[in-house]
C-alpha cells in the first residue's frame, strides 16, 4: 500500500511561513512527479506546485514568488515552504504523487493537511 505521509500544516499569522513535508516510499518517490495540492471550504482541488522527478517544477500564479517546492532524494521527501502566508491560502493541503512509469500515470494521495492562516 502506498503511503503519503503529511506533517507541517498548523496555524499561522497573516504573513507568516510554515513548511510541510511528505513523506513517500522510496520506490515511489524515485518514479514518481510529486506535487501539493490544497482544497478550500467550497471550492474545487487545485495545484498548488508541482516538481518533476528531474526537478523541475511549476507554480500556480497565487503562489509563486511566495512558495518553493523542493524534493530531497536521500529523504523520500516533498516539501512545500510557504512564504507570505495569506488568509486566502487557508486549505486542506495534499500532498501527490504521480507516477511516471505507467500509463494511464497511477496517482497517490496524502491524508490532507490543515493550513489555516488567520490573525
């Protein structure tokens, strides 16, 4: 069974950092795209950012400049910092994995971790 394990989400200030990582096996995580997710109250799932299994990555347009998206090989993790945190980045964050070595590309979820950014 794959695992995506998530830590990192929490409360935070207007303006504030957080960093989330997840976790993946190892046989996943070197076949795989990963990328983080996030849902809001109401709203559809969308991409947050995305880094291929070569690094390169790509950003949704409210993030970028504020949100890095990294891979650590040796760890099997994912990262998301979050910089310049807003009211309006308040979600459920997920983390994904995509697999690259099937067709059609097999995706791995996360449990969701909450981020809620309030004064």
């Amino acid at each position: 069974q794959v695992q995506l394990v998530e830590s990192g989400g929490g409360l935070v200030q207007p303006g504030g950092s957080l960093r989330l990582s997840c976790a993946a096996s190892r046989m996943i995580f070197s076949i795989s795209d990963m990328g983080w997710y996030r849902q809001a109250p109401g709203k559809q799932r969308e991409l947050v950012a995305a880094i291929t299994s070569g690094g390169s990555t790509n950003y949704a347009d409210s993030v970028k400049g504020r949100f890095t998206i990294s891979r650590d090989a040796a760890k099997n993790t994912v990262y998301l910092q979050m910089n310049s945190l807003k009211a309006e980045d308040t979600a459920v964050y997920y983390c994904n994995a995509k697999r690259t070595d099937t067709l059609p590309r097999l995706n791995y979820w996360g449990q969701g971790t909450q981020v809620t950014v309030s004064s």
